[in-house]
C-alpha cells in the first residue's frame, strides 16, 4: 500500500491522516504481526525518522479507536497492537510470551454478552494463556 493509500484509509476511518499516523499505520501494515508500543517506536527509528514515544502511543490509541489497528493485552503493561481484517483472540506463551492468533467464532465484536446492567458493552477480547506448542516440547 502506499503512503496516499494508506492516508486514505485513515480518513476513511474517519481521522485525519496526519503524517505520524500515516507512518505509523505503514509500519504496522508492513511488518505485520503483533507490536508493542515499543518495538513501534523503535521501527519508526528504523524508518529514519524520530517520533517520542508518545506521539507513537497517542497514534496507536487514535487508530485502535476507530478500529484500523486491533490492540490486546498481552500481560500486565503491555499492549500489542496489529492490523487485522478479522477480529479475533489470542493465545499468549506464559514462558516465553509468544502471540498466537485464536480466530473468534463470531468474528466480530462484541462476540460475548456481559450481565453489566445499564452498559453498553461494544468488545469482549478473550485472552488464552498457557504453554505455546514450542515451550510445551522443551522442557
Ligand atoms: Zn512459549
Ligand atoms: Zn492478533
């Protein structure tokens, strides 16, 4: 995709396609998989440009907001965050904290019903931990 498709996916979305999350968006698209905050920042470094840290956060909380970027809790403190067509689960490694994708049988949110009176739930995301089949091999 390129960087004038990607700014119109993002006002699509309904955002304004400022050139941090233009770029943001292009990074996660391009790598794939699942990123922490973090390893963004440190991709954006790559990609010869210099954002703080925060700008990088404000941008992942802007695009998950309007569902461009899927972000789920991997352990206590961080968040991963993706581009995904799906909506969907994941399974995290307790030993080595490996993400794995746990497709959701409804395929969009929110796929569970909660007993919160008076609220309107819009997400549900499970969170599957356990030992991954390569940690379950290497004891
Ligand atoms: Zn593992
Ligand atoms: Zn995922």
């Amino acid at each position: 995709m390129s960087a004038a498709e990607t700014a119109q996916v993002i006002r699509d979305a309904g955002l304004r396609a400022t050139k941090p999350r233009v770029l943001i968006y292009g990074i996660l698209q391009e790598t794939g998989g699942h990123r922490t905050a973090d390893e963004v920042t440190g991709l954006v470094l790559e990609s010869g440009r210099r954002l703080p840290r925060a700008s990088v956060y404000n941008v992942l909380d802007d695009l998950s907001r309007v569902d461009l970027v899927m972000r789920a809790d991997r352990g206590p403190g961080t968040a991963i965050y993706e581009v995904a067509d799906t909506w969907h689960h994941h399974f995290v490694c307790r030993t080595c904290g490996d993400v794995t994708d746990v497709p959701c049988v409804i395929g969009s949110k929110p796929c569970l019903d909660a007993d919160v009176p008076g609220a309107v739930v819009d997400e549900a995301q499970i969170i599957f931990r356990g030992t991954c089949a390569s940690c379950a091999d290497s004891p």
